[in-house]
C-alpha cells in the first residue's frame, strides 16, 4: 500500500522488503529473542504480548529512541517505551505539537508552519498568520485538536531527498519549511512524517498514531520571532502541555494554579521583601525583610565554606577588557556582557567570577604543597539579559553568585570532586530540599580546549559520581565552553525542577591566563580548576525558597522569628521586656504593643507568616509566662519564656530538616 499526499509518496516502513537474517534482540530482563528476518520495534513488541502491542508507543534501539515503525536490521538491544517510561512524554509531546500544527491548518490553511520542538512540561509551535490568535482560536483550536486525535490517524515516515523536500514544501507554500530544508547541512538525512493529510518535516519519534494523545491543553499564545532574531518576522506562538493520562494532566494544570498563588513577586509584596522598577531594570530593590533572609543565607553559608577549607575573597565588579578576551570569555560571552570606557580603557562588569579568582591564585609563588587551594566569593555579577526574558528574581541582569573556584593536582580531582557533591547534598537538606536530580552536561559545539582535554574532564566527573554512588542522566552538548559540569536540579513541593548548584573541571582557563605551580620536580605546571556553585544566584535561590515554601519559610530564615503581643497596655512593659530577651538569646523577635484587639493582632502577623505568636495577657505577665501560637494555628498552651526561647532555639536548629 503507498499513501500519496501531493506529490510525496509515503510509504509505512513495515511495507518495506525485508531481508533475510537472523539477529538477536536483548531486552531489559536480559532475555533474548531471535528472529529470521529484519523486524520492526511493533513486531517485537507483538511477539512478546498483545497487551504490550497495544501498549506500545516507541522504543529505545540501542539507546536511541526511535518510532515503532523502525526497521531492526541488526543485532541489538531493546527497550519497548510504553506510557509508564519517563521516555514516552518526549514522545507524547513531540507528537501533540504536530497535532496542533495539524489542527491549525485545517482551521486556518493560509497559516504556515515552522518549527514545533519539545519544550519543559510541554511543547510550542510557532506559526506565520496574518493576524494574531485569540484565546477563543486557542479553544478551537484545541477542539480540533481532540477530534483530530480521536480519528485515529495511524503516523508514518518517509525519508526524503534534500530537493524532493524544497519542491513539495514549496508547492503547498510552506516558505518557512523551505527556509529551514535550505539551512540544513548538504548531508542531513531529512523525514517527514504524516498523519492523514498532514505532512511535517521532521527528525521524529512520533507515536504510532494520534489516538495515542489523550491528555493535552494548549496554555497561551505570544508572540517570537523568526529564528529568535527580532530584526525577523513576528510569529505567532502556540504553547501546550501534554501528559501520559489525564489524571497528571489535571494534576499539573493544579500545580500550575499553586505556583500562580505562590509567585515570589506577589509574595514580595505581600510581606514587604523586595521590588523592581524600570529606573534600574533586572535589579533587585532589597527591603529590610527580604534583607535579612538574604543575610541569614549568606551567613549561613559563609560559615558553611570556611568549614570546607575555603578562604572567602572579594574581586573587582569592573575589570579590563583584555582579560576577558585573553580567559575566552569575550569570544564566547560578550553578548551577554556589559562594557564601559574609562580614560580611553575598555571594561567590562564580570559576568563571573573566575578569571578574577586566578588572577588571586597567580599572587605569589604556588608549591604542590598548597594545592588544593581554594577561593569563595559572594560574587556581584552582571548578565545583559533580554528585557522579555526578565522574569521577578528569577531572572536578573545584577546577582550575586556564591563562587568558588579549586585549583588542585589531576590526582586530587576525584577527592575535591567528592567533597564538592557531599557539601551541596547537606546544605539542600538544610533548605528542605531533598529530592535532587544529578545531570552531567557534555562538550558544547562552541568550546575551548582540545578533544583529549574534553575526554579526561568528562571522564573525571562522570567517575566523581560513581564514587559519591550517585546515579545521575547525560545532557549532551549542555557543558560551559571552558569544560563540562555536573548539575544539581532541586525539586520543589510542586514537583518543578530548578537547576542550582554546579561543578566543572576546567583545564583550559588556567592555562590561558597564566596560571601555574611549583612541582615536586621543580618544574612549572598548571593546575587543574574547578568551578563550583551551590545556590548559583542568591536571588534566585531565595525566589525558588518563597515560592517552595508558599512564603512560610522554616523559622531559622523567617525575617522575625517571634512576634510578643499584648492584650491590653498594662501588659506593654512586660512584652517588650520579653521580646529583648529574645533579641537576646539569637531570637529575631519583635513586640506589638499597639491598641488593637489581640485577635487583629493575631491575624496580621499570621498573614506575614511570622512562625511564633507569643501572647501574654494579665495571667502571663503575673506569673512570668508566655501564651504560645504557632503561624499555623496550633495553640501550645502557656510556658515559661525559657521554655519558650527553648522551643523557638531549637526550631531554628533544625533548619528546613523537620521532617527528619
């Protein structure tokens, strides 16, 4: 059977001939099943069961995630992806933004499309239209997607010739797919890929038919650009989300609701920690509350660098031009970078902080015997990001980086790389996160340093982890330009993810700038360089705490700690007394003493999420005690205010640990 659709022939790949072998398939189990011919990844999976036929949606051939219509023509091994694999929301997304695609154009045929790639927790598809869609086109355009989906349109793929593509896509007027056929290197093997009348160029995998997508919403519509350059042509577009079931469709769409209640810039406002304005865009306005959490974090962690072994410094925000050329940095960064002239001398503000650490390194002769040597910095940095993509604390032109940077011999890497990942899984504990996810991002197109230099770092972290026992997923092409990384992805309570801390060998910036020590040989050597960074930016760090934490931060970070409240004002003398006691003992405690009932009293400092209300009335203030609430509403009853400062102290002991 061959399908035309204008005038490309698309021929299913079961249809193709099949060769006459023998190979073996391993699945995961490690069993084994042999065939006499070349099989499909259906055909396994029909062999081993109906049930998992059914089920089927891709598979993994050595590795590699392909449709089930591939062709196994060789030994191999397999894994059959069904709805329960990680792998199949890849997939499922993949193929849901070509349902959009094909549901645009059969509402909107003049539309033309573009691209359509996988993006976190969804997909988008950017489309070139006349005018812009409307969120009442985005509910049609969604219907038509669902009645799309339940036509049950089986997917197929085709591989096609370089100009056989440019001549159909230019056929049917699809500019834009000529643009991007013609921006392909020579050698591109090129599929396109069709389900009824809807054709698409594209790499794959897709499922093996659209009745498989039975959990999506489309979110919003903006505008991008062509290309993302803004000289282009505005497109149009199309977010959405895609899930395995409906039931983690309606759970995520609720998470989405919680995060929007939880947004860090309304929390800021609602308890007084921060702000922006256009008079100094992307930079924060620190208020004293938001201050002091910013202040208990630093402290914090300031002790925690110096029990590693760190020396804390301070570098230069505004330094020469010529070293960010001669570190690799202007080459590879300068569009994010922003300059200065001075008395006819070019700087640059740091975007980071390492150049300036080797330049600390290269003062004074460096034995072996000094190494490791390590270097922290709360570093203030300057990023140029887009206005557009600015987005509250989250994402900011001017940050503070907690920085640090090892220089050490080839020998001592897999002990400072252990060292690293242990001190970084303690402090997320201490903030209450402990679900971490481990990545390690390999070699970038555009990088420094030679192959062998890539292979030895790679290697190195990838080791590191072994050793910590740490399981951890590959992102290729994800590494710095200067060396790969591992990352460290928290997961907060709405099961989003945000990357933080990073680790990164790095044997060309010391090299480049010179840096060197005194071997036991006598001989000059350059040190091996690790970057590393737990919370990455404070300021972010505390926006990804408020909205984790909904704004009811653990008590050890909490901006008042305790809040002493009088009944009436015979009683003001003894509260405050009492709150100086606190202050005192470490306790960040403060009295109300206004002429307002104590149930307004109560209530406001609930709603600033202060964690303990200490309320003495006549009874209290007879018997030296005080009456305790908590911020949740618990009602402890009254105590002592040895008791009480006891109580609070070791609240604040345990950090964001209380579920240990």
């Amino acid at each position: 059977m061959v399908v035309v659709v204008g005038s490309i022939p698309i021929v299913p790949t079961i249809l193709l001939k099949e060769k006459l072998v023998m190979l073996m398939i391993t699945l995961p189990d490690g069993s084994q099943k042999k065939f006499d011919k070349a099989v499909t990844v259906a055909d396994v999976a029909s062999s081993i069961g109906a049930g998992l036929a059914k089920a089927a949606l891709a598979g993994v051939v050595n590795g590699k995630l392909v449709d089930t219509s591939y062709l196994i023509e060789q030994d191999a091994t397999l894994s059959i992806v069904t709805d329960k694999d990680p792998a199949a929301l890849e997939v499922i997304r993949h193929s849901t933004a070509h349902l959009l695609a094909q549901a645009v154009k059969e509402l909107f045929p003049t539309a033309q499309v573009t691209i359509g790639p996988v993006i976190e927790d969804g997909f988008y598809y950017d489309f070139a239209f006349g005018r812009a869609f409307t969120p009442e086109d985005l509910i049609q355009i969604e219907e038509k997607m669902q009645e799309l989906a339940k036509k049950d349109f089986p997917v197929s793929h085709k591989v096609i010739s370089r100009d056989e593509a440019i001549k159909y896509f230019h056929s049917i007027g699809e500019h834009y797919k000529v643009k991007i056929i013609e921006d392909l290197p020579a050698n591109e093997v090129l599929t396109v890929y069709q389900q009824g009348n809807f054709i698409d160029l594209c790499r794959g995998p897709h499922v093996p038919s659209t009745a498989k997508l039975k959990a999506f919403k489309l979110m919003k519509v903006a505008g991008a650009y062509w290309r993302g350059d803004s000289k282009n042509e505005m497109l149009q577009r199309v977010y959405g989300t895609a899930w395995t079931d409906k039931k983690s469709l309606d759970e995520y769409l609720k998470n989405l609701e919680e995060a929007e209640k939880r947004d860090h810039r309304k929390l800021a406002k609602q308890l007084d920690l921060f702000h922006f304005q256009e008079e100094a865009p992307g930079m924060v306005f620190w208020h004293a509350n938001g201050w002091s959490i910013y202040q208990q974090i630093k402290d914090y962690l300031s002790k925690r660098i110096l029990e590693g072994g760190y020396q804390e410094i301070v570098t230069p925000q505004l330094v020469d031009l010529e070293l960010w050329r001669k570190s690799g940095h202007w080459d590879m960064f300068s569009e994010e970078m922003f300059t200065v002239e001075v008395d006819d001398r070019k700087y640059a503000l740091k975007p980071m902080s390492c150049p300036c650490h080797v330049q600390v390194f290269k003062q004074g002769l460096r034995s072996y015997r000094d190494l490791p040597f390590r270097l922290a910095e709360f570093g203030c940095v300057h990023r140029n990001e887009p206005s557009g993509a600015m987005h509250g604390l989250m994402r900011v032109r001017q940050m503070v980086q907690d920085d640090a940077h090892i220089f050490c011999l080839e020998e001592q890497l897999q002990e400072e790389s252990f060292q690293v990942i242990k001190l970084l899984l303690d402090v997320y504990r201490d903030f209450g996160f402990n679900d971490v996810i481990i990545k390690l991002a390999t070699r970038p197109d555009k990088r420094l340093g030679t192959d062998e230099m890539w292979d030895r770092a790679e290697g190195a972290l990838a080791e590191s982890l072994k050793n910590a026992g740490m399981t951890y997923e590959v992102r290729p092409k994800e590494g710095a330009f200067y060396g790969p990384k591992i990352e460290f992805h928290l997961k907060d309570c709405l099961n989003r993810t945000w990357q933080c801390g990073t680790l990164q060998i790095d044997y060309s910036q010391p090299s480049r700038l010179d840096a060197y020590y005194i071997a036991e040989d006598s001989s000059k050597q350059t040190p091996v360089m690790l970057h590393r960074a737990i919370l990455g930016s404070l300021e972010r760090f505390i926006g990804i705490l408020l909205e984790h934490y909904a704004g009811k931060l653990p008590v050890w970070l909490a901006p008042t700690q305790a809040v002493l409240l009088n009944i009436t004002d015979r009683q003001a003398e003894y509260a405050d007394k009492l709150a100086s006691l606190l202050k005192n003992n470490g306790i960040r405690a403060k009295s109300d003493l206004r002429n307002e009932k104590i149930g307004f009293k109560i209530r406001e400092h609930t709603l600033q999420y202060v964690p303990y209300l200490l309320v003495v009335g006549d009874r209290e203030a007879e018997t030296h005690t005080v009456a305790v609430r908590t911020q949740q509403g618990a009602d402890l009853g009254s105590m002592s205010i040895e008791q009480a400062i006891d109580l609070i102290k070791a609240a604040i002991a345990k950090k964001g640990r209380v579920n240990e």
